[in-house]
C-alpha cells in the first residue's frame, strides 16, 4: 500500500527544504492511517543545522497534540539532506530507534540537485531496518513520485 502525500503537501516540504537550504529542515506530516493530510514545519534546534536536525520536544508534543485535537496524528517525519541522497543516514536511523518513534513514516527530500529535488519514504523499524514505501499523490490515479 502506498503512502499518500497529496501535491500541495509535497509542494509545502519542499518549498521547507530549499527555503532553509543550506540547513536541514524538518517537520511533520499530520493525517490518518497512510494518508498525509498537511505538513506542520518544526524549527531544527540541531547546534549543527547543516549537517543534522533536532526537533524540539515541546515543538513535537504540541504538534501531536494538536493532530489528537482534530483526530488525527503525526503519520511521518520529515526532513531534508542538502548535500545527501534522500536515504536515511545512519544516525536517522539511531534515533528513530532510540526515540521510539518506528511508526511513523521518514519522508526525506534531498536537495542534492537543487533544481531537482528528490523525495522518497521509508519506514525505519524498531530492528533498525530500513525499508522504502512508495509515495502516491492525488489526482485521478495515483502516481508514483519516486522510488
């Protein structure tokens, strides 16, 4: 099953990711099931933006809380690689295990080719595997953005 991510939520990510360039941004997705519904951008508080990102607990707690409010929850985090492909790096993985958080979708937009920016998904488990998910849009049929 893909996971869907309509145009304009893509559109808001990636518009993140080349405005914070050439520090990483990060945010998350807010919906239901494996379906994305608007991205909620957090502030990366990593001492070294350019190479990693570090979401604010309390940033985090009030966006999850606010996605309960309306009965909906954080389906994915994202964030960019400026200078990486959209794969997650290892330490992506480390704290996605550390942190507990094995549920939601990593959405990664990588900036390599600014003109051209990549985004894929992934699912990173509590085993530390990471394993690639197709990304639907909408429209009349879904379609495969990457993979």
């Amino acid at each position: 099953m893909p996971f869907l991510i309509p145009k304009t939520v893509l559109a808001s990510i990636i518009s993140h990711a080349l405005e914070s360039d050439p520090e990483e941004c990060c945010g998350v997705l807010i919906g239901a099931d494996d379906n994305a519904e608007e991205a909620r951008r957090i502030q990366n508080a990593h001492p070294e933006p350019i190479r990693r990102y570090e979401m604010p607990p309390m940033d985090l707690m009030r966006a999850e809380s606010e996605a309960e409010a309306k009965g909906r929850k954080i389906v994915a985090i994202y964030h960019s690689h400026t200078h990486t492909q959209a794969y997650p790096s290892q330490t992506d993985v480390s704290n996605a295990v550390q942190s507990w958080w094995t549920e939601p979708y990593y959405v990664l937009v990588s900036l390599v080719e600014k003109t051209r920016p990549i985004v894929r998904a992934f699912r990173i488990s509590e085993d530390a595997t990471v394993t690639e998910v197709t990304i639907a849009t909408d429209g009349d049929a879904y379609v495969e953005v990457t993979r």
